[in-house]
C-alpha cells in the first residue's frame, strides 16, 4: 500500500544562500514505493566518496559550507535528505517513521548508487542510523568522520541533556526550525536560518521531525537498540578504517561527554579535533572541520 506524504514545493528551495547544487532523486528504492527521495551528487568523477548524513531537524542545506571542501580534496558527496526532510518526500503519518524505516532506506539508496571507497560523515541522527550500518556492507566503507553523535543502544540511561531535548520537542509540534538553527549557530545570516524553514511550509510536513526524538532508543527492545549493540561491538572489535572525530563542545545534548564514550567506541580512534566555539550542528563550522580532519583520513 502505498504511503500518504507530502512533497515541498520547487519554489521553496529558490535562491537559498550557499545551496546552488543540482537537485538528484531516487523514486525506485525498493520497500519505498511512490516515495521520493533526494540527495546531492557533487564530484561525481572522483573516486572516493564521502557519505554525509543529517540529523534532526536539519536537511542536506546542513552539509554546504563542507562540499566545495570535501570535492576538492578528491571525494565524490552524496548528501541524502531523509525522508520527512528537505527535498524529500514526507511521510504524512508519524507512525510511518521507525528506525528501521529511515535505516533501510539509506542503505537502499547506498546500493541503488552502488556506492563504494565510503567515508561515512555523520551527526546526530546521522550517526544514530548511519553508524549501523558500515558492519553490514564494510566492503563499501574505508573511513569515518564522526561528530556530535552517538549509538543509542538502549542499555543505559539517556542523558539529562537528550531528555531535555526531547521534552521541548514534544512541547512544539511546529517546531520553529529556523529559530532553533538561528540560537544554536549565532553566526546564521537571517537568510541562512531561513533557509532550515524551507523543507516545512507548515505543521503537516513536519511529521518527521516530530517523531525523530521519540525513536532514540531509551529500552534494549526499543527498534533500533539491538542492531545498535550489535554495531557498538563492530565498531570496538573489526572497525579498520581511518577516522576522524570532530566535536562541537558547546553542544548541551551530543557534546564532549558523549563523544568521550564514542571515542572509546571507536577501534584505534585518534585525539578529537575540539572546536569549542561549535555546538551541536558542528557542520555550520565546516571549514574547521575539514581543516582539522581531511590531515586524519588522508
């Protein structure tokens, strides 16, 4: 059967500052029938490619200030939005949106692009999913570039920081995405933090970022926490690929004490790059990044 979604309009992505990439879709991933999904496929004759994945409630528009960098430093970006994110199509149910969902779906996309010599980039949500995956196709992955994440195994107690999050989320169902964007990353222009508002022209394309805080898992039997116990052992274990891990240390949510943990998580992870005028959404700092990790997956 097919899903009911909603898909934002062309005219709401005119002009955005920073974001002149050509649109890229995939409406044949299989499991996701009449669905859409977007990505951005810059460099395309480089051989490496760079895998960057959003969070919540962010979209590929996320990723801008690393691209040029990226494809100049020989990586082919992939930059998928989500489904219920960006130029994707958005599932109009919020019980459409499981970890599994949004999980198959990239790993989908992965092998419709047959996406090989990966280094998978990766924040918030991006991690929480992404991070699952390389030890089910580690033949396609040779690098991480991990930042303010973690893998939510449901064995432990969320922290104070997430929970707090995820109460004001549930208390603005309209979330105001570019005013959160703007007060997280002061150095937005006006029209940059606009531009986080483009994906949502009201409260029933929002779906999605509803209910990403809701499916963290917080019970080893919650979706998602199983696969992600099973990738923490991965990662310890048979992970030996280069990485890189840049942390934005004013982050109150997936800051240092989180990434402390991922370090340990990480086989043979070197000493983070710390940016500590960066928060949660390191990526707006996307120079600095770069300029503290490309030495590391070189």
């Amino acid at each position: 059967m097919a899903i009911g979604a909603l898909r934002t309009a062309d005219v709401c992505f005119d002009g955005l500052p920073g974001y002149s990439f050509a649109p890229n879709y995939r409406d044949d991933l299989p499991g996701y029938a009449g669905l859409r999904m977007h990505y951005l496929d810059e460099g395309r004759g480089n051989a490496r490619v760079a895998l960057c994945l959003h969070g919540q409630p962010t979209w590929s528009y996320l990723y801008r200030k690393m691209i040029p960098g990226l494809v100049a430093s020989g990586y082919r970006v992939i930059a998928p939005d989500m489904f219920g994110f960006g130029r994707s199509d958005k599932p109009v149910e919020e019980s459409v949106y499981t970890f599994d969902f949004h999980r198959e779906s990239l790993i989908a996309l992965i092998r419709a692009l047959d996406l090989g010599r990966m280094t998978l980039v990766c924040q918030d949500w991006g991690g929480l999913l992404g991070l699952t995956i390389p030890m089910e196709m580690a033949g396609r992955f040779e690098a991480l570039l991990v930042m303010n994440t973690m893998l939510a195994t449901g064995d432990r107690p969320l922290t104070k920081g997430f929970m707090d999050w995820r109460a004001w989320s549930n208390a603005n169902p309209d979330m105001a995405v570019g005013k959160l964007m703007a007060r997280a990353c002061p150095q937005l222009s006006p029209a940059e933090a606009a531009a986080y508002d483009a994906p949502f022209p009201d409260a029933s394309y929002k779906s999605g970022v509803r209910r990403f805080p809701n499916l963290v898992p917080d019970q080893p039997s919650a979706g998602g926490a199983a696969l992600s116990r099973k990738a923490r052992e991965w990662w310890r274990s048979e992970y030996s690929g280069k990485t890189a891990m840049v942390i934005g240390m004013t982050d109150p949510v997936l800051g240092p004490a989180v990434m402390a943990e991922m370090r340990q998580t990480v086989r043979n992870c070197p000493e983070p790059v710390t940016l500590t005028a960066a928060g949660h959404f390191v990526q707006e700092w996307g120079e600095d990044v770069l300029r503290g990790a490309l030495p590391l997956l070189s």
